[in-house]
C-alpha cells in the first residue's frame, strides 16, 4: 500500500490549493453575505478547467479520476465550503449524463458542463420526499415524442444557475422506486420554472431553489437511462456525489482546525499562550485525528470508484464521517476562539453553519447509517 | 517566436528568522514555489506564443527539487524545461548565475525574447536580469509593466521616477517583467496530465561547457559575512478606554510629539 | 585611500533626493577613512547641477555631458560609466536603488565581472576597508552584512530615504571635470519614445508628511472613505496595503510595501493593518506609527509608536472628531 500521491495529483492539490487562497477564500465571508453564488468565481474555475477535473479528454476534460475531483472539492471547501458545493452540485448532474447519456446526450450536453461554460443541477428531492426518494410526487406523463412532467422539485442546489437540469420523476405512480425515470431538462423550457430561492443557515454562497415543473413537455429523447431507471441513475449519482460531500467536510474541518490553531498560538491567558493549555491541545487532537480519518475514508471511496468496485457503503461512511467531523471541529473551533467565535468577525462561526448542511444533504447521515448498517449486516450474515 | 523564461525556485513564505546563536536561516515550512515575478514572465511569454506560435522554453539552475518549479511551468503551457543542476554551481551569487544561465541559454539559440521576472522575493536583488543581457551581449528593458511586440520590435512601458518611460528596442532582449502586466494563469487539469510527457533536460556544469572560474562560489565576487534579524523591539503605548476616549488621548500624544 | 563614486540621477533638471543622500552618506565614509568623493553626473545640459554635488560634500563631479545620455537608457549609460571606472578605478561606486539605478548597476557589475549588492540599507567600512554593505533579504525579515573582498569597485543600490539629505555648503569647494563621452552605435539600439509624466494623488504619498493607510480590516470600498476623512482632517494621504489593492477598494498606485511605495512620513496611521512584513517594508521609515486594529496581537503593534485596540469603524470617526475639537 502506497499513501503518496502522484506528481500529477499533488501539483493539482498545489494548484486548487492556490487558487483557493487567492481567487477564494477572500470571498468567502461575502459571499455568505450577500447569500449569492459568486459568478466571477465561477467563471475562473472554468477558465482554469476545474469543472472537467474527472472526465475525459474527449468531453473536453482532464480525465484525472475521481481521486482528482476529491482532492478538488477538499481544497475549495477549505476557502468556502459554498463553492465546493456549487462544483459538487453541478457534477452530481453531470455525471449521470456521462455515465447514462445516450452519445447524443453526451455529445449534445457535456461539452459545455464539462468545460464550466453552463452549470447543471440534480434534481431528486420534493418538499415531502428527501431521505424516502422513492416517495417522491412528480409525474411524466408520455404524450407523443415528449413526456409532460408535473411537479414540485426543493432544495435545489444550482436551481436557477444552472442552465441543464437532470430530474427525477415517476413515471409509473404504481411502482415505488422502480417507476421512477430522470430527464435532461433545459432551463427555458416551456413549463419549467425555479421557485422560492432559499434563505439558507450556510452555505449562502452556493444557491438553492424550488423548481416547478407545470405542464412541462420535454423530447422524449431527453430521458437519461431507460424508463424506470431513475432511482438507480440517482443512487449511482449520489454515490459520487456523496463521497464529494465527504471532503468538503474534510475541507471545512481543516479550515476550522487552522483557523483555531493559529488563534490558539497567539492568543494569551493564564501566563501563556492557549496552545499550552491541555484543554486546548486535547480538542485540536481530536480534530486532526478525525480530519485524517475522514481523508483516508474519503480518498478511499474515490479510489474504490476509479477502481472499478463497488463502493456504495464507503461512500456512505466517507459522507456520514467527513460531516460529522466537520460539525464537531467547528463546534469544537468555536469554544478555543471563545466570544470571538462567537461573532462574525471571525469565520468559524460561519464554518459551523456550512458544515451542517453537510449532514443533511445528498442524504441524512441517519438513512446513510441505514445504508452502512444493513449492507454491513449483509457481510456478516 | 523562441522566447526564454528564466525562473527561480522561491520558498513559499518569506516568514524567515536567524537563529540568534548559529546565526543560521530558520525557515518556517519547506514548501518552494515560482517567484511570482516569474510567473507573470511565463504568462507573458505564453500570451505571445499565442499570438506569435513558437515555442516557450523555461530555464532555471539550481537543486533537483527545483524540477517541482519546472513542472509547474510546464503545466502552465511551456514547452520546454531545462534545469541547470550541479554540486559545482552552488553558492553562486547574481554574477555567477546570470553567467551560467546565460551558458545555458546560449545552448538554446536561436531565441527571440528573454524574459525574467523584476526580482526574486527571496533574495530581492532584481540584478541576475541585466546581468544576464550583458553576458549574453543583449539590449534590456527592466521592470516592464506592459509589454507590446511586432515579432521584431518590442515596446514596453517601465515606471520610473517621473511617471513612464516607453522603450523601443529590437529583438532579441532581455526584458524583466513587473506583476502589473499580466495576470499569471494556473495550471489547468489538462496542462498537469500534459506536462507530464513534456521534456525536462538537466544540465550539469559538463553540459554547458563553462569556465570553472566563473561558476558557484568560486565566480562569485560577494561573501555573506554575517546574517541577522533586524532590530524590532516593541515599545508601543496602548491607549486604552472607549474609542473616544482613546482618540483624545491619541490627538493629545501627537500634539506633544509634534507631528500634529 | 578610498575612492567613493556616486552615480547621479536627474530629473527634469533636478538632482534626485536619493543622490543627494549618497554623497552625504559618502563623504561621512571617505572622512572616517581618509577618502575621496566623486559624483558622476550624466545627462544632457546638466553640468550647471554639479555645484550641488559638491556643496552637499562631493570632491570631485565627473560630466558626461551628451545629447544621447538626455532621457536614460541603459547602454549609453554603462558604456560612460564603464569607460571612467576602467581609466580611474574607483573603490566603491554606489547608485540609488531607483528604476535606473537597479536597471543599470547590474548591467555595469557583470561588464565589469565585479560584485554589486542591491538595496542596501546601511553602509561601513571594516578595518581592512571592505565596504560591508547591509542589505535586507526575505521581505525584510533577515539582514545580511555582504562584503566583495577581492573584486573592484564594490558596487551597491541604495534604497531612499536611509540616508539623511546632507546639510549644503555652498561654500565648500570641489573640482568639476568635463569627461569626453564616446558612444558606439550599438549602445544606441534603445530608443525611448516618450515619458509619461504621472504626477497624480499617488505621487504625493512618497512626499506626505502624514499617510493613513488602510488594510484588509477596513472590510469594504465604503469604509475606505473614512480613511479620506481622515486624511483631509490631518492633511495627508490616503495609501493601502495589498489587500484593498486586490479588492478594488483603492488604486494599485496608493499601495505601500513590497511591490509598492516606500515611504517615510512624520505621521502614519495604520488602520485595519495586520503589519505584514510585504507591507512593512514600505513605512518602517516612518517617525510615529499609530496603529488602530481590534485585534491586539496584530504584529502591526510591534512597530506602532500608540496602538488603539478597537474598530476602526468606531476608532476613525472618533479620532477625526478629537481631531476638530481641538482646532
């Protein structure tokens, strides 16, 4: 077993890395702000080629695997978890068109996903389906050469940014999970509208809206997947997607850790610095010891993806893990800042409340314990 | 269009202090980057390639890890990379390594452009540049902050002390670049994997065919006699209470000191 | 006997500050050790600047009087300077660190295969008459004490303003020499098209007697107004560290430090400013330093004459207010 990276990879961490320090993380506490998606960032990621990381070179990406599009993710959520979750959104839709695009599809969308040129969004969540997928509402009802959809989608991530929406919806209201099929629908289509833009506790730098779905016809040629294969095109998605969730908490746990180390070295009490306090250096352990765990269960699942095996469970742990770590280091983070922490003048307040959302989204930490725990009951059976 | 970049391997941060009793370097972190001068200088001779074709070689001289530095430039979109690496070179100050990447370069010719960046961060002389031209024979045009260029020509805006003079001088030169002029790009995913087929040539002293007198140490006409941290002692009077009160005190101190 | 050379700038008719400075600073050197000051003076219709030379201490004024040494090109220069330095070998020959002198005493050490430190901040002579030049080096962090033992003349940059402006004599005598000046057409391949004179709002910064810089704590382009405020309160300035530059809070020209200006006012007031040393390295010159952050392990305080621990949104708006109370 090796632990290095290659030259490759590690010039790619370098380079994120920098980006993130300059074009970044400046922005961070404005962006939470303004509760917009920075779009001169945006587009410099693009420029930079950051949004075809783990394609390949004939979509006009980098082909560098998954490993690559991991160690993208931890190193923007280190400036701003908000971005890193813009990027972890719009490849949660792109990579469903890749791995279950007909050519058509591939050829017709990826190009311009691949390079950043347009940002995309999955779309499986409803106000009243979010761990229980199968349960979701929406409907597609076929009608000649289109499918008529009927819905509301919620908690959107890229809703309205992004300009190709990849949803979910029944298309046999008798089955459960099995009637379920997804949809390339371009933003503009007639029928298709963004609703309420949340209002969200972090993460205000990514957008999330509704999407309404009234009457909306799309070619029928827009399926992605066969008839009844959504849930298994979201599943095989949110995988990916879940162990990007994974190191944007590793990211955001990091920046707490540094943010709480420097202070800790600097500031004074009893005589001395905090950092000579073992109160101090006990929870700035506990904090690196999670932050590596989550790394090594992170970059495990990304390496299990590039390998070819199944690593479903992985990604459910590097998910449920990375999150949880990022919760407790901020926590954590706040009480050695002590009052400052709690005020925004100082971000790690700001980093609690981006690394909650990271229990709840791309699937709760209690149905993922669900996943880990049945299949590893499974192996022991 | 052939154009030279020379770069210089830095360290990331310049957060360096002298240990009081061995008189030593303490660094803080063994990370090394591209001078950032360097790298608007590779911008700006990738923008020109651009316009112009050709090919941009990147040169620097110092240890292996310097490879690192060399990569990155690659991945920026270089063509080429050479490292000038050699027990015998170290210790060189400005003098002896403007003679030897000129050695170098002189290897690369035909070349139309050289380009430096104003100085390293580290060492901040600003000198290997112009001692470069002049062993290599060429016109010079330092600290650009805009650059124009005709394929033949070049005309470059430099701040001097009354405002901005504009040179016009023929290629080829030697021209040092400021960090106005451009914007450096990073690394694209694509570079990276590219780079990695790119040829990297290492040159030892043999290689570039030098007098043994004017490399390393032994060319190098200055001597460090001594390293030390600059005197700072803190010796600041904190005015306490709310800002107003704070503010009055302040007016009151500046009027005794004079300064108001 | 040690022979000083000072290579002098002109602009527009007017010898600059830091020339001014050198030869101060040479003569106090050549009279510890018995030496001699020559200042090197080249340009076009400039001989009549030699008599300042020699009342701020000089012994000797070398004029190369030239129509081509007019505006400053590199070549021209060096091949003047080269040819007096080869015929009378002088010790030393210093030259400001300005855009010429950095651009051109390089070009002259590696023609001249001797040494050349760049920046200097302090200069001496050892007991064996090494000139020991003092330079800073990693962003101001480190000094380091460099000598040329065996190579002539010993060649440094010296950074503005380290030196005091000499008191004139114009009594004091010197000797003005004429030197012929032969060009070869190779020196005239440069051509400078024309000089942009910028004498803007930025300009004034390196002249100011009072600045306030803002920093990255000042948080956002409207707070900089304060800083405006203040300024016009106290009659100064307005400069910035990197940071507000980056953010379009302030212009590039307004910026001090390391790829900035270097200043030294009476009065600076850093408000906002974590004390970086990029940005140090540009006011450290400064007579009282004043620094206003609320975060009181700001290394900034290290420099500060006063410190107020606050917020400058609060701080600023109460200090201008102290300020017309006193009027």
């Amino acid at each position: 077993m090796d632990f290095r990276l290659s030259e490759e990879l590690e010039l790619w961490r370098k380079t994120v890395r920098e980006f993130t320090e300059k074009e970044v993380a400046p922005y961070d506490a404005e962006m939470d702000r303004a509760n917009d998606l920075p779009w001169d960032i945006v587009r410099k990621m693009s420029e930079s080629g950051f949004f075809g990381v783990p394609f390949p070179e004939e979509y006009g990406g980098a082909g560098m695997g998954s490993l690559a599009a991991v160690i993208t993710i931890e190193e923007l959520a280190r400036g701003s978890a908000s971005v890193a979750l813009t990027l972890d959104a719009h490849w949660l839709a792109t990579d469903p068109i890749f791995m279950f695009g007909t050519e058509e599809q591939k050829k017709k969308y990826l190009p311009d996903l691949v390079s950043g040129k347009k940002l995309a969004a999955f779309a499986l969540t409803e106000p009243v389906a979010g761990s229980d997928a199968a349960g979701i509402m929406s409907t597609a009802v076929r009608d000649g050469d289109y499918w008529i959809l009927n819905g509301t989608k919620a908690f959107i991530t890229n809703g309205g940014a992004a300009e190709t929406y990849v949803i979910a919806v029944k298309t046999d209201k008798t089955k459960g999970a099995r009637g379920i099929s997804t949809f390339i629908v371009e933003k503009g289509t007639p029928g298709f509208s963004i609703g309420k833009k949340e209002d969200k506790m972090g993460c205000r730098g990514s957008v999330t809206t509704e999407l309404i779905l009234d009457n909306c016809r799309v070619p029928a040629e827009n399926m992605l997947g066969k008839e009844g294969e959504g849930f298994k095109v979201a599943m095989v998605a949110l995988d990916f997607g879940r162990v990007c969730v994974g190191a944007m908490g590793v990211g955001c746990a990091t920046a707490a850790m540094e943010a709480a180390g420097r202070y800790a070295n600097q500031r004074q009490a009893f005589g001395g610095p905090l950092a000579k306090l073992q109160a101090v250096q006990f929870k700035i352990a506990d904090m690196a010891m999670g932050i590596e765990a989550a790394r090594l269960l992170t970059y495990r699942a990304a390496w299990l993806r590039d390998a070819g095996q199944r690593y479903t469970t992985e990604a459910a742990m590097a998910k449920v893990f990375g999150a949880e770590v990022a919760m407790s280091t901020c926590k954590d983070a706040i009480q050695i800042f002590g009052g400052y922490g709690y005020t925004r003048d100082y971000p790690v307040e700001r980093y609690l409340r981006d690394a909650k959302l990271l229990e709840i989204g791309e699937g709760a930490s209690e149905v993922l314990r669900m996943v880990i725990g049945m299949n590893t009951l499974k192996e022991l059976a | 269009m052939h154009i030279v970049v020379c770069i210089k391997q830095v360290p990331a941060t310049l957060d360096v202090r002298v240990d009081p009793v061995t008189h030593n370097l303490i660094r803080e972190g063994t990370e090394s980057v591209i001078n950032s001068f360097d790298e608007n200088a590779l911008e700006e001779a990738l923008r020109l390639r651009e316009k112009f074709g050709g090919t941009v070689s990147v040169i620097s001289m110092g240890p292996p890890q310097v490879r690192e530095a060399l990569r990155k430039a690659l991945a920026m979109g270089a063509d080429a990379a050479y490292l000038l690496c050699d027990r015998a070179l170290g210790g060189a100050d400005t003098l002896a390594t403007a003679y030897t990447l000129a050695q170098g370069i002189r290897r690369l010719a035909p070349f139309d452009l050289i380009l430096c960046g104003r100085h390293a961060v580290d060492a901040d002389t600003g000198q290997v540049g112009p001692e470069l031209a002049e062993r290599l024979n060429l016109p010079q045009v330092t600290m650009v902050k805009k650059l124009e260029c005709d394929g033949k020509t070049i005309v470059a805006w430099r701040e001097c002390e009354e405002g901005t003079a504009v040179w016009e001088l023929p290629l080829p030169a030697v021209v040092t670049v400021e960090s106005k002029i451009n914007t450096p790009r990073y690394p694209s995913p694509i570079g990276i994997v590219r780079s990695a087929k790119k040829p990297l040539t290492v040159w030892t002293a043999k290689d570039l065919d030098v007098d043994e007198d004017q490399i390393g140490l032994k060319g190098s006409p200055t001597r460090v006699l001594r390293l030390f941290s600059p005197q700072r002692t803190s010796h600041v009077e904190i005015l306490p209470g709310e800002p107003e009160e704070a503010a009055r005190a302040l007016v009151a101190k500046l009027r005794e000191q004079k300064v108001l | 006997m040690q022979e000083i050379w000072v290579v002098a700038e002109t602009y527009q008719g007017r010898l600059a500050p830091v020339t001014l400075e050198l030869v101060g600073k040479a003569r106090t050197l050549a009279s510890g050790a018995g030496g001699k000051v020559t200042a090197v003076l080249l340009g076009s219709r400039v001989t009549e600047l030699a008599s300042e030379l020699i009342a701020c201490g000089a012994d000797t004024v070398l004029v190369a009087d030239h129509p081509e040494l007019a505006l400053y090109r590199t070549l021209p220069y060096a091949r003047v300077l080269t040819d007096l330095i080869e015929a009378r070998h002088p010790d030393v020959v210093l030259f400001g660190a300005t855009s010429q002198g950095r651009d051109l005493a390089p070009r002259l050490a590696a023609r001249l295969r001797t040494g050349l430190t760049a920046d200097c901040l302090d200069l001496s002579f050892d007991k064996d008459g090494l000139l020991v030049q003092t330079k800073p080096s990693y962003g101001d962090n480190v000094m380091v004490d460099i000598v040329i033992p065996r190579h002539r003349p010993q060649m440094a940059t010296v950074r503005p303003h380290v030196f005091p402006a000499p008191e004139k004599d114009a009594g004091r005598e010197g000797r003005v020499e004429v030197v012929p000046v032969h060009l070869e057409q190779a020196d005239l391949v440069a051509r400078v098209r024309e000089v942009i004179a910028e004498v803007e709002e930025a300009s004034k910064l390196e002249e100011a007697d009072v600045v306030v810089a803002g920093g990255r704590g000042m948080g956002s382009k409207e707070n900089f107004n304060l800083l405006y405020q203040l300024a016009r309160a106290l009659g100064g300035v307005v400069g910035a560290t990197r940071p507000p530059v980056d953010e379009g809070w302030i212009d590039a020209a307004y910026q001090i430090g390391q790829s900035g200006k270097t200043i030294a006012p009476k009065l600076y007031i850093a408000c906002g400013i974590s004390g970086a040393v990029q940005h140090t390295v540009g006011m450290e010159k400064a007579k009282v330093v004043v620094a206003i952050n609320k975060d009181p392990s700001a290394p900034i305080f290290n420099l500060a004459t006063y410190g107020i621990v606050g917020d400058v949104r609060e701080v600023i708006p109460a200090l201008i207010a102290a300020l017309g109370a006193h009027k």
